[in-house]
C-alpha cells in the first residue's frame, strides 16, 4: 500500500508544508536581520510548521543560526521554561562550549545561577531548576542566555522564539516587561514571539500600552489560498500514486476547509479509503471516518455545553438562513434575543469551538459540524424556548 502523503494533528516538515512562500520569506528575512516579530495565527493554520520551515531555511546558512527557542504553552511551570530556554541555548550549534559531557561546566560559568545536570544513556545532559525557584532567579537566567545569544549575534544571526507567547503570564506578570527590556537592551538579538489566541496577544504585544507594544513587526497568518492548497493536494496525492479525479480536490477544501490542518485530515482519510484514484466517494467516506474517530470526543462537548450553546451549534452547522445575530436566528435557537445569542456565541468562541470567517459565524472544526448536523434530528424542539 502506498505511503499516505498526508499529515494532520502536528506540525508539518519537509515536503509536508504547503504554501505560505511570502509568509516564509519574510519571517526568514526579518530573523536574519534583526527585525522582531509577533507572529499571529489562528489554532491549527501552521504557525509552528512556518516557524520550523524558516529555521530549516536559516540552518543551510554557514555559520547556521543560533536560535534558543520555546513552547511557552507546554512549560508546566517557571522552572521548566528556563530548563527549555537553558537546554536550547547549550544545544546552538557551533557555539563556544561544543556539546559534548566535559564542556557542561564550560556552558554552566555563563549563567549565574546553576541548574541541576543529570545526563541520559547517550552522555547528553538535561538541565533543570528547583520548583521553588524565584522570580528573580528566573529573570537573571533568562537575562544570562540573552547576553548568551547576544554574543553569536555578533558572527551570525541570532534568535529567540517563543511560541504560543499568549501564556506567558502564567509564568510571571513580570516576563514580558523583562523580555521588552532585554529585546532592548540586546537589539542584535531577533525576538519572535507566536501566538494563536489573537486578543491575549493584543493584550501582550499589538495593543497600544501593551508590555512589548511598537517593538515588532506583525505577521498574520490566514487561510492557504484555494488555488495554492489545491495544487499541493493534488501534487502530493499524484506523486503517491493515488491521484485525485478532476474537480475532487476542491471538494475536499469545499468540505474541510479553510484550516490546513482540517484539509490534510480529510485528504489524509480519503487517501486511505481511495482506491487507485481519489474520487467522491472516497472523501464521503473519508469525511465519515473523520467524523466516527471522534465522535464519542464530539459527543462529550456537546453535552457540557448549556441547551442554548447547543442549540446555537446545531443551527450555525445545519446552516440557518437568518444572519447570526438576527431577530429570526434568536426565535430559532429558542433564545430571547440578539444579546443572548451573543453570550452564547462568545461562549462558544472562548473554547475555540465557533468561529468567525469571512464574516460568518461557523462551526470551527467540520468533522465536529458534519457530526451536528444529523444531531439536528436530536433536537426536536429546537427553537421551542426551552
């Protein structure tokens, strides 16, 4: 059987990345030249993918770049995003201190406070600090691996990411104030910052009085344009040999669309289920096996939400033919008007679940609205007030 050419549910690499060349080109150009970054994109457009597709790209330069980056979202705690940010920077590649188990103490005299070392089979070590560690221990290592970075800067480019950077205060209200004093005080040094959740970003960075506000060039990825992602399915399903009958492509945007994620997924499925070309009725199927993989997962969200959120829901994926905030569409969710069909929107939008797009509300995942819409049968008296 063919190898699937697809990919969905992670961040894409290689021939995987579609699309996003003058996303690519100027994130790529403003990391070597020292020009920081807020890199905006909505959950599952390919942030993290355009943030590793540039990386790949600098990393052919010679001397590569010396980039220290972070998952802000994934550090549990303040302690382990020092211990990321610390292991990042003893891993830059062609540093002064050469990664090898008798140069840690060498990389350790660069920051003022020391980390726990322990080493893994292989003699690579793992850095850590100690739960209890203060805020200002944590700025003065921080502050220690910029200087750090600020050093290479001086024979290549040199970066720090901070990815999903909406959840930085979680660790400490302080940090953005000290990553804008640090960005200011080290300006050879580029500072990315990525975020998927647009108004806490704002909130951090794009806002007039926010903490870094005025320090960096916006990037706002949206969707990958029909023509483009529709070639690169088509590519890619030709190049495996399961090839898209004419005009199938564009259904599987029609249907999954405009998330690039969704896109893959529904290609993904229709590749398995295809026979030696992928045709209509092999995305039919694959947008049923989407739906069936999660549909105990739909099922529980759709019970947590109040009987107007669900209503809302039902209406927004079945298609309701009055605008969203209308008198009608308020009467048909059985709500009692504009402002309760706004409360239960927002609702809905906070936990990513609608979502606003070319100036319509919409179910924000298919597969989860192609799973509502028979729930409409579930739901007989929808619009019946109760």
């Amino acid at each position: 059987m063919a190898s699937n050419p697809f990919h969905y549910g992670t961040p894409v690499e290689g021939d995987q990345f579609a699309g996003r060349e003058l996303e690519l080109e100027a994130l790529v150009s403003r990391m070597r030249n020292r020009v920081h970054v807020v890199l905006l994109s909505p959950r599952r457009y390919g942030k993290t993918s355009l943030l590793l597709r540039a990386e790949a790209q600098l990393a052919t330069a010679d001397p590569p770049p010396a980039i220290v980056k972070a998952n802000v979202l994934r550090a549990r705690d303040l302690p382990t995003l020092v211990a990321q940010l610390t292991a990042g920077a003893y891993r830059i590649p062609g540093a002064r201190w050469h990664r090898a188990r008798q140069a840690v103490p060498e990389f350790l005299r660069r920051l003022r406070l020391r980390p726990t070392v322990a080493f893994d089979d292989d003699g690579k070590p793992t850095f850590s600090f100690a739960a209890d560690i203060a805020g200002p221990d944590a700025e003065q290592v921080i502050a220690d691996l910029y200087g750090l970075l600020d050093e290479e800067a001086g024979r290549r480019p040199a970066v720090l990411i901070l990815d999903e950077f909406q959840a930085i205060t979680s660790h400490g209200s302080h940090l953005p104030g000290l990553l804008k004093a640090l960005a200011d005080a080290h300006p050879r040094v580029t500072l990315v910052v990525a975020g998927s959740k647009r108004h806490l970003m704002e909130r951090l960075v794009t806002s007039e009085g926010a903490p870094l506000y005025g320090m960096a060039q916006k990037l706002a990825l949206g969707p990958i344009p029909d023509d483009v992602m529709g070639a690169f399915l088509e590519r890619r399903a030709r190049g495996a040999g399961r090839p898209f009958t004419a005009g199938t492509a564009g259904r599987v945007l029609d249907l999954a669309g405009p998330v690039p994620n969704d896109i893959q997924h529904l290609a993904y499925e229709a590749f398995e289920v295809a026979g030696r070309r992928i045709d209509d009725d092999a995305v039919t199927r694959g947008l049923a096996l989407a739906v069936a993989h999660e549909a105990s997962s739909y099922a529980e969200v759709f019970a947590a939400r109040p009987p107007g959120q669900r209503r809302v829901l039902v209406a927004l994926a079945v298609g309701s033919p009055h605008p969203a905030y209308s008198a009608g569409f308020a009467r048909s969710v059985g709500l009692a008007g504009s402002n309760s069909v706004k409360k239960a929107v927002d609702a809905l939008a906070a936990d990513e679940l609608v979502a606003e797009r070319d100036g319509r509300l919409s179910v924000a995942d298919p597969f989860f609205a192609a799973w509502l819409r028979p729930a409409a049968s579930l739901e007989p008296d929808i619009g019946a007030g109760r």
